[in-house]
C-alpha cells in the first residue's frame, strides 16, 4: 500500500532546512550564483537536506520567503527529492561533482570511493582486482582498512597476493593524478556494476527468511514450495540452519553456546528438542547445572510451543553470532566443516 509522501512541517524547521527550500524555491537560473559561492562541505550539506524534505507546501514557502511572496505564491508546492536534487546541481556543477555528491548522499555504503569499497564484500572485491595490475590492487588496498585488505589478500591468488604486498612495501606516496585515475576507473567500472555482481544468492535470501519463520509457518510455506517447485525447496531446506543444527556442533562450541545463552531459555527450548541434541547439551554441563537443569524443565510442567519456537530461534541468533565471531564453528548442512556466515 502506497505511503503518504512525507510533508516538511515549518514550525520544527531547522535553519538549513529552510535555506534548502529557499535555494529550491528559487530554481537552477537564479540560485547558480548562489550555489557557485558554497564550497564541497555546504553544497554536500545542502543537497543531504533537499533530498530528504519531501513535500513542502506553498504555504510554507510563503511564510518563509515573505519579500518574495508575490513571487512564490503560484508556484504551488514543492518536492525534494534525489532526483529534483540532482537535476537542480546539474544546472551548474560538473557532471563529476555532481556524481560524487551525489553518491555520498544516495545511501549509507561511505562517505568517499575508499570507504565504499571497505563495505564491499572480500570476494567480490577480489574477484574484480585478481584482474587489475599488481600495482593498481596495490594502491586499492593501501587506501582500505587494513583489516579489509588482508581478507580481500587471502581470496587473491598466493602468487599475485605476494606480488601486491611486495609492490606495497616499496610504494611511496602516491602521486594524485594516479590516485584520481584509479579511483575513476572503480566508479566507472566496479562500483557502477556492483548491485548486480554482489547479488545474493535468491535460495541464501529465502533460507534466511524461513530461519525466521514460526515452525508452522515454516511448515506450510515449504509444503507450499514443494508441490511448485521440488528442486527450490530442496535448495532452501539445504541453507536453512535450524535448532536440530545445533546437534552438529562440537563439545567445545557447545560449552561456549551454553554459557552464552540465558538458562531460562535453554531450558524452554530443550522441552521441544530431540533426545540425541537434548542428551548433546546435558553431556557438556556439569553434573550438578544438568541436575538443576532438569529440576527446573519438569517444574515448567506443559510449554506452548510459541514460547519453543521463540527461545530455540534465540539459541539459533545467538549460535550465529558466536560463529561470525568465529568463536564456534558451524557446519553446513552439506556437512562441509565452513562457517555459515
């Protein structure tokens, strides 16, 4: 269902945000010249705001543009959006700058080229520098956090990963010519193409949502799925990481589970379990917490299987997280020994 565009309320305006609408008011001609006085930092700041005011009516316009009320009156409302914003700037700024602006206020991926490419995945970043020059990868990767570097190096080939840490090692400060090079030459190649070379996987996205599914409706979904398409529940079932999962871990994961994991809920979400993962947890608790553990699941008496479902998602969430801290591992259900995340 379509949202109601969002409405700029004049009495909690901010002074920015009434001069953004005083530069749209006035239109490309007769704000150029305002525009061309601003430096980076207020042409940035300024844009950041118009492309977020959504619609902002006459009236407002009127009330704060009173000397040019006879002027303002008929234009009727006004809508800031990245598009108006965009075109607005290309009246006057090099398409360049206008590019660059731009992208830094589209979304939350960095503020520079640089930052941007430390929120590119590993992989897919090397996947496209494994094809560039030593040199250039070198540079690419002096200009990233360190820790992005070195787990974009090990996806690298061993031998181009040496030559780039060797090119690194003896490189001086880069002249700024080459730098501006390199970076256009990401934008226009890399980043421009990345929505579509980062693209999850479909049956990875779906396995994840399911994951997040209640056990019934997990269960009607799937069945559903199955009777269209055998083959995408198959592949769904295989990269869906569920409770039962959790009987693959080993003793060690498993102690570091347990300690991470609120008594209370272990106990609800072992009342639904299988004996073998039930069996699992009791053989990595102490005699004495398995004793009280079990004194208390009997206390419980009947549990709605609502309060299971939501305390062994937990147990998952919480299983996940320790795995992408790599502090226990997981195998896939393709019992290949990889974290799944």
């Amino acid at each position: 269902m379509a949202t109601a565009p969002k409405k700029t309320d004049d009495k909690a305006m901010s002074g920015p945000q009434k001069a953004a609408i005083f530069m749209l008011a006035l239109g490309a001609d007769d704000a150029a010249s305002l525009w061309q006085m601003f430096d980076d930092d207020e042409i940035r700041e300024m844009s950041q705001i118009m492309s977020t005011l959504g619609t902002v009516q006459a009236g407002t316009v009127e009330k704060l543009l009173v000397e040019f009320a006879s002027k303002m009156s008929g234009t009727g409302a006004l809508v800031g959006s990245y598009e108006s914003t965009e075109r607005l700037l290309s009246k006057f700024l090099p398409e360049d700058r206008v590019n660059s602006v731009m992208d830094e206020i589209r979304g939350p991926a960095g503020r520079t080229m640089w930052e941007k490419l430390g929120n590119v995945n590993e992989q897919v970043l090397a996947s496209y520098l494994k094809n560039e020059y030593p040199q250039t990868v070198a540079v690419v990767l002096s200009k990233v956090k360190a820790e992005h570097a070195a787990r974009v190096l090990g996806h690298l080939p061993e031998d181009f990963a040496l030559e780039v840490v060797t090119r690194m090692l003896r490189m001086e400060a880069v002249q700024k010519d080459i730098l501006d090079k390199v970076e256009q030459t990401l934008r226009a190649e890399f980043m421009s193409n990345l929505s579509r070379t980062n693209r999850r996987d479909s049956h990875e996205l779906m396995a994840e949502i399911f994951n997040n599914f209640d056990r019934q409706t997990e269960g009607r979904f799937l069945a559903a799925l199955e009777e269209r398409s055998r083959d995408s529940a198959e592949k769904i079932k295989a990269l869906m990481f569920t409770f039962e999962d959790l009987g693959k871990l080993d003793p060690g994961s498993v102690q570091t589970l347990l300690r991470a994991v609120d008594k209370n809920k272990l106990g609800i979400a072992l009342k639904g379990s299988s004996d073998a993962l039930r069996d699992l947890f009791f053989a990595n608790m102490s005699e004495r917490a398995g004793k009280i553990l079990r004194e208390d699941m009997e206390l419980m008496g009947p549990v709605r299987l609502k309060d299971v479902d939501d305390a062994q998602m937990t147990m998952v969430n919480i299983a996940k997280d320790l795995a992408q801290k790599g502090e226990i591992m997981i195998a896939q259900n393709n019992d290949e020994d990889e974290l799944i995340y």
